[in-house]
C-alpha cells in the first residue's frame, strides 16, 4: 500500500531538529508555536500546542519560565519531548520521567539527544512492522497489534515511572511484607 510506504518513509527519516539545528536565537510564544509543529510527525489538523498550553507546563514545572518572553533551545527541545510523550503519559508521570533524568545529571543537550536517540529508535522498530505489500483487509490485524504494543509499552511505562517515584526505604519495606 501507497500510504503505509508513505508512513514508514516517514518514520524511518523525520525526525525532530538536533540541538545545534534548533534556532540559535529566542523566539516569542507565536513563533515558538509556528516553530513547534515541525519537530514531530503529524498526520492530522489542529493545534499541537497552545499559548495555554505551554503556559501551563510552566504552572507544571515540565518547562523553564521564558526570559523575558522569549523562548531559547531549551525551551524547544522541552516542548519537543512534552508533545511528543503528552498522548501516552500524564503530566504527573512526565514530571517523574523529567525528574529522574535530571537525577542523571546531564545537561539539557544531552539529554535532549537521549530524547532523540530513543525516539529514533522507537520510528524505526515500528516502522519496519509497516510492510508496502501489506493489503487493505491485513489493516485491522496490524493496527490491532500496533495498538496491543502501544498497550503493553503504556503498561510497563506507567510501572516503571511508579517505582522511580516510589521512596527507596518505602520500596524496601514492601518487598520484605
């Protein structure tokens, strides 16, 4: 099929800016917003993200305060990995997942390009089960796995987030009851 071609060309090359393409230079929330759509994958209409939005990731502590209204590289690369986990976790377990890689103790490129690097790697995985010879009436049984994957994948994420969040000395407790 055309489309699934189309799609897994698409996984298997877009990807989001690096840290040196991103602009060099602080944008203000309309440009920010123009800029934003561009860093990720997009099939259907309507806005990826707000003004209301990113002022509330900021209420949030998931994005830094602008400077001065103005919006640099961090900015960007934060808001990147915010619309791309927004459909899968919950700002509560986004603030565990951007707390524990703050613990690693890396600065925002590099974890920016961790970002990236398993976003690269989660495309191609999925992309390779998108095979072109694959029919019309094939359709529901992928999209069927593809979503029982998305299913398992949440599952585990959503464990693993809980123990990150979890008090150690409590942890232990537990496992001696």
């Amino acid at each position: 099929m055309k489309e699934l071609e189309e799609l897994r060309q698409r996984m298997t090359q877009e990807r989001p800016a690096t840290w040196e393409q991103l602009p060099d230079l602080a944008l203000y929330m309309d440009q920010l917003i123009s800029y934003m759509p561009r860093q990720l994958i997009r099939f259907e209409g309507g806005d990826t993200l707000t003004s209301a939005m990113v002022n509330n990731y900021i209420k949030d502590n998931l994005l830094p305060r602008a400077e001065g209204k103005r919006y640099g590289r961090e900015h960007l690369a934060w808001l990147t990995a915010i619309c791309a986990l927004k459909s899968v976790i919950s700002m509560r377990e986004m603030s565990t997942l951007f707390a524990g890689l703050g613990e690693m103790g890396a600065p925002v490129p590099e974890r920016y390009a961790h970002f990236r690097e398993q976003l690269d790697k989660a495309l191609k995985k999925v992309a390779k089960e998108l095979e072109p010879d694959t029919r019309r009436d094939d359709l529901p049984a992928l999209a069927l796995g593809l979503a029982l994957e998305s299913y398992a994948s949440k599952l585990a994420c959503q464990r693993v987030l809980e123990i990150m969040g979890e008090d150690p000395e409590q942890a232990e407790s537990k496992k001696k009851k």
